[in-house]
C-alpha cells in the first residue's frame, strides 16, 4: 500500500536522556501539530533527526530505530559537528536571517555551506532507501531545500513535493546567497512548491527567472527534462475546533479568572512569541512605552502579559536580543508602574496548552507585530479562542495578515503608529470587535490545519502533464534517428543556433559557438550527402563572421535574409524600413521603464531584449509593451514576435516556416532533422512533413516530436550523426 513519507529537519516526537535512559516525548512546534492529520502508522513514514546527537546515542542506534519504527518515524543520525553546521550554522544563521530580510545578521560561510549540502544528502539516501513505488514525499521547510533534487536524482520517477514554512524573499534579498542557483534547482525538484502566500510565490518566480532563466505559464515552470513543477500558494492554518473546545471548557473559565484576579486591570494586552529578532518584540514593547506615554487615562487600567518561550539560547545574537528585552521590560517597569500596577507582566518559559488557550480566551487584545513572518499562527489561535469579541493588532509584514482582514494592521517599525493601533483596538466598540472577529474566526475555521495538508496532498496527488507534444528524445529514438540517418542518402538538417546548439546568454554578444560546434558544423557541412541550413535570429553579418567560410544554408533574421550554399545573401522582404520611425520611439520608452532591456536593430526587425532585465520589471512590462506593439503592428502591417526574452517587431511576411519550405522544394529527401528552442522554431517544425524529425530543445510546448533539455544533448545527438561510418566523408 502506498504511504506519504514526510521528511522533516525533526522528528514530531524527540530524543532525551532521562534517569532511566533514552526517553521519547512529543515534539513541540507547529510542524508536528499541522501534520498529526496524515501522520500515523500504516498510512505515512517521518524521516527526520530524532534530537540527541550520534555521540549521545553511540552504541544504542538499533534500539533507536526499532523504538521509533513503531511510531512511523524513520530516524537521520546526525553528529554534534553536523548539527552545528548544518542547523545552527547555515540553516538558522544564513538562511533564516536572510529570507526574513535581516540580511546584517546573515553569514556566508562555505564550509557550512558543505555540511548543509552533506547533510540533505543523507536525507535524500534515507528517503531512497524507504521509498517504494507509488509513496507520495513530502519534504519540509528551509532545512532540507536541496533535498526534493536528490530524492528527483535517486528516483526519477517519484512524486514530491516541498514546502517552505518561511518567508520567501524578495529577488534583491535572495540574490545576496552564493548559493541561490543550487538552492532553487534543489527545491524545484518537486512537482509542487508550496508557499504560504502568493507575494512569497511570486518571489520564488522572479527568483527562478533571473537565477535558472526560466519563466513560467500560470505558476508552472518546465524544466530541462520536460517535467513541469507547480509553485502555489497553501496558508497554513490550525486545529481551530482543538483550540475553541478547550477555551470554551470549564478548566479554561477557571483559569481565565485566576488570570484576572491576578492581572488587577481592566483590560489585557497580550504578546506571544518565541524569542527571534524577526518578532519585533523590541519595537513593540517601544510601542506599549509610547502608548503609555501618550494616553495618561489608560495607565492602571491595562496590562500587557508579554510571554517569550526561550530560542537558540546559545546563539549569541539571541542572547543579546534576550539581555535587551530585560533592559526594556525593567525600565517600562519602573519608570511607568506603580504600586498596585505592573505594566508589564513578562514571562520567559513555555506554557502549557491549556493556560495558552485561558492567556488567548482572558486578553481584550492581542498585539501581533513580527517585523516579518512566514505566517504567524499565534494570530489565529487567538481569533479561534475569542467567542465575546476581542481586537487583533496585526503587522502587515505577517503572511496571516493576507487572511484575517478584520485586523488592524500595522507596519511594526512605525512606532507611533502600533501605539495609535493598540489604543484603537483597546477603545473599539463591542459590535464592531463582534463583527470583525466572527469575521476572522470564520476564516481560520474555513482554512484549518487539516483542509491546508489536504490542498497540498490533493495538488500533489494531480496528474502533472508535460507540455503537449515534444516527449523527450528516448534511448530508443535517438537510436532510431541514427539508424535513420545512417541509411539516408539525401539529408536535410536545419538547425537554430542560440539555445538550440548554443547556451542562451543574458546578452547575445555573451553567447558564441564553441571550437567544437564549429569542428561539428564543418564535418557535417563536408559530408555530400547532408544540406545543412543554420536558422538563426541573428543578423546576416554574425552569421557570415562565424559561419561565411563553411559549406553550409544560411537564413539571417529568421528568414528575412537567405543565403544558399555557395551564393550570395538576398532578401525575402521587398519593403523599406520606415515603419521603425514608428516603433523605436516606443521601445526606447519601455527601455528606460525596464533597468537592463535593450534593443537591437536589424535590417528588417527591431527586438526588445529583456532576459537580463530584473525579474519583476520584466513580469511588469512585457505583457504591456506585447499589449501596446500588438495594437501598433496592426495598424502597420507589421508581425509580432514573441521570443525566448525578447519581444520582435518584424516587416511580414518572413519566418523559419517559409525557409524550411524553400529548402524542402529544392531535393527529394529521405531524411529530414530541424531542431529550435523557441516559439521562433515552431513555424519550421509546422511546415515539415509528418515523418521529419523535430526536435524542441528546453522547456516548453511544442509542435516537435521529441524534446532534449539542453544544448548539451543536442550537440551530443549531432555527434553520433557526424559519427555513423555512412557519414563519413569520400574523397
């Protein structure tokens, strides 16, 4: 029976050494909490560190594994150099800090890099080992990003998925990682990424089209091997009806009016959080102080309960952050307090479930203002608490804040402005707290732990179809195309150079044949039985610098200028140039709107090249500069053509279909091979005859055949065609 694997950096239960030996308790964290719906025996296997060490455990690794195998959990072993490296070092202080934005605490250290690297590694081969044929993976979170590529590598065929519990940053912040490109072609190894919301998957989109080069149709990215992975969007939520059972309980009416009696204060403020420099908890209390300060009438009648549960409290910058709150708290205390009134009263340890729930269910307002968070649970578990009202005061930089509108928002490092919130919150009138809070509970209901791990299993569970047509160049074609070749007398080879026989640069100046290609080329090109045609979009004079000496067809401008062996160069286009009078004002226009866009002018066409252009520049302007030229070459009989990076204005009628015609009028050929990478191409693959052999080189859809993922592969089918004993050469 088929079973979901979720690997994780933690185990949901944890490792500890207790008086009478190893002891197994409940993991705490969301994480765990989120997947308890789909976790059990049976029905899925957990991959991860169970929490002690391997020099902890030395000698006792098979107790281990059989003790966790009966909870479903498959055990990674990590030593303390590995932990260290891995988790405290690269995952917490490069990643972390630098997908929250906080790039000054982020640290690039290659060593750790290498262990992070090795460490998703044994992830990849304990998933590998566990695995069978038809078991869904679920990889998790900023820890194991390079994993879904190696279990992709280990079994090619398996379903996975991967979701980032973290904000994913912005391209200006993720292109400050060394190892952004590895990173990204790691998690891509999924079928579905998924992220809490669509601002975080629109960065990851950016991302992957200025570090891999890939754009993407409706949230899907094709790969090199034709294989197509889904970004969405999944908020996660929580086990609302858990907390709203237990905040309506008779336990929780009693502790909630302990709370009070102990409070003394007419309304509470509540903060919860984990101690980390991305909670804002610094700004915040600056915020109560202020608040405080600016509404004399509110002093001894509120209190803020402000509960920090301890964090990393080795790392040094924690420790700081630790010292400073203590400095804050204490001088708010003393300078603003008196006697009878605490302003602050501040906890620093875990709490129990239930008097989390009696915290959540006795404060008239919870003051939520991470200075930015992946989604921030805490803000719905305290709206599935609240059944009589109740102000949530939220940071705008949360990802909760895109579900739970009847918030006030706030931007955490506006001080005075988180103070005027709390005040507003704190003096709301009780059917507006009504409203807006029935508003936000039906919402977290809606959008429940168990509805997100379902949407995402769903996603994953759907067929994920390749572009249609163009399957991958298989052993076996390849081999027939060979024979094919071999066994052919008259053979037409028409070939696009630029991401078809040369790797695609940020600009074309970049991009130049190999030794090799040219050594291919030519052999090719010698042998009389071939007619080989380059089919290129560059101009006729790059064309005839790099190719003007071989034996070989030469189309310019994707057709405009045509140049047959042994000839002279003729134009197909029987027009002047005037109507760029007309379009170069606009491009020059969109140039200036759109940092690194160019145009390039060419005897029949102007092109507006944007593939180095910055991502969410290039998202903006193209589709609008397509709108815009679509209406212009209307009027101007002019064609648009929309290319890998750039946008063509081109005098009609000219395009690859029309030299593909010509050259297959010219002979009677038993075998006929046309390879391209772009929309350009696709009028050659058309105009072909059904048994051609075409082939669309990268991502995709196609009217080709067959596909290859890259350059690479093509040049290496054109080397076993220059390799077959019929081609060779006869002097």
């Amino acid at each position: 029976m088929a079973k979901l694997i979720i690997v994780s950096n933690r185990l949901p239960v944890t490792l500890q050494r207790g008086e009478h030996g190893l002891e197994v308790s409940p993991s705490p964290g969301g994480l765990a909490t989120g997947l308890a719906s789909v976790h059990g025996p049976g029905r899925s296997l957990w991959v991860g560190w169970p929490g002690l060490s391997n020099e902890a455990i030395r000698g006792e690794e098979e107790g281990v594994r059989r003790e966790l195998s009966g909870r479903a959990c498959l055990p990674v072993f990590l030593s303390q150099s590995e932990v260290r490296d891995y988790y405290s070092g690269f995952s917490n202080r490069t990643l972390w800090p630098l997908f929250h934005y906080f790039t000054q605490h982020a640290r690039y250290d290659r060593r750790e890099w290498d262990v992070y690297a090795r460490v998703n590694e044994r992830f990849a081969d304990a998933v590998a080992e566990a695995a069978a044929p038809g078991d869904m993976i679920w990889v998790q979170d900023y820890q194991l990003m390079l994993v879904p590529r190696m279990v992709r590598h280990r079994l090619p065929h398996a379903t996975i998925g991967f979701f980032l519990h973290i904000p994913f940053p912005a391209y200006e912040v993720f292109r400050l990682l060394p190892w952004r490109r590895e990173l990204l072609e790691g998690a891509l190894g999924a079928d579905v990424v998924g992220l809490h919301t669509y601002d975080y998957v629109g960065h990851f989109l950016d991302a992957v089209q200025a570090v891999l080069g890939r754009s993407h149709e409706f949230a899907d990215v094709t790969l090199e091997d034709g294989r197509v992975a889904r970004v969405e969007s999944f908020p996660m939520g929580i086990d609302a009806t858990r907390f709203e059972t237990a905040a309506q309980s008779r336990d929780a009416e009693k502790e909630v009016a302990r709370l009070r009696r102990q409070v003394k204060t007419e309304k509470i403020v509540l903060s919860v959080d984990r101690l980390d420099y991305t909670k804002g908890i610094l700004e915040r209390l600056a915020a109560y102080d202020v608040f405080l300060e600016e509404n004399a009438a509110w002093r001894g009648r509120v209190t803020f309960v402000l509960l920090l549960v301890p964090s990393r409290t080795r790392v040094q910058e924690y420790q700081d952050l630790k010292r400073q709150i203590d400095e804050l708290v204490g001088r708010i205390n003393g300078q603003r307090g008196r006697v009878g009134w605490t302003p602050i009263v501040y906890l620093y340890r875990s709490v129990p479930f239930e008097r989390l729930v009696a915290l959540y269910r006795s404060a008239d307002v919870a003051l939520v203002t991470p200075l930015r968070d992946g989604m921030n649970l805490v803000a719905k578990e305290y709206v599935a608490c609240r059944d009589r009202g109740g102000a949530l005061v939220l940071s705008e930089f949360a990802g909760a804040a895109r579900e739970l509108g009847g918030a006030l928002f706030v931007n955490p490092n506006d001080v005075p402005g988180v103070a005027l919130a709390l005040r507003d919150a704190l003096e709301m009138p009780a059917d507006e707290q009504a409203h807006r809070m029935q508003w936000m509970k039906d919402r977290v209901t809606a959008g429940s732990v168990d509805r997100w791990a379902a949407d995402v299993l769903a996603e994953l569970a759907a067929p994920r179809h390749p572009p249609t047509g163009a399957e991958l160049l298989s052993g076996v074609e390849a081999a027939a195309t060979c024979a094919e070749f071999a066994a052919a007398t008259r053979r037409l080879l028409l070939l696009d150079l630029d991401g078809t026989l040369i790797p695609l640069a940020a600009h074309p100046s970049r991009a130049q044949p190999s030794a090799a290609l040219f050594s291919l080329l030519e052999r090719l090109a010698s042998d009389p039985r071939n007619e080989l045609v380059l089919v290129s979009g560059r101009d006729k004079a790059t064309l005839d610098a790099w190719f003007g000496a071989f034996n070989v067809g030469l189309a310019a401008e994707h057709g405009a200028w045509i140049r047959e062996r042994g000839g002279a160069w003729r134009a197909t286009v029987l027009r002047d140039a005037a109507w760029k009078t007309r379009v170069m004002p606009v491009l020059e226009r969109f140039v200036r709107r759109t940092p690194g866009a160019w145009i390039e002018e060419k005897d029949f066409s102007l092109v507006w090249h944007y593939r180095a252009a910055e991502p969410a520049a290039s998202r903006l302007r193209a589709p609008e500069l397509r709108r815009v030229l679509a209406t212009l070459t209307a009027n101007l009989e002019l064609h648009l053509l929309d290319g890998n990076g750039v946008l063509e204005v081109k005098a009609n009628p000219f395009h690859k279909g029309q030299v593909a015609a010509q050259w297959l009028g010219q002979d009677t050929w038993d075998f006929v091979l046309a390879a391209g990478d772009d929309r350009t191409d696709e009028d050659m693959f058309r105009a072909l005859p059904a048994l051609a052999r075409t082939i669309k080189v990268g991502p995709g859809a196609s009217a080709a055949r067959h596909r290859l993922p890259a350059p690479g592969e093509m040049i290496a089918l054109l080397e076993r065609l220059g390799a077959e004993p019929s081609s060779r050469r006869k002097r």
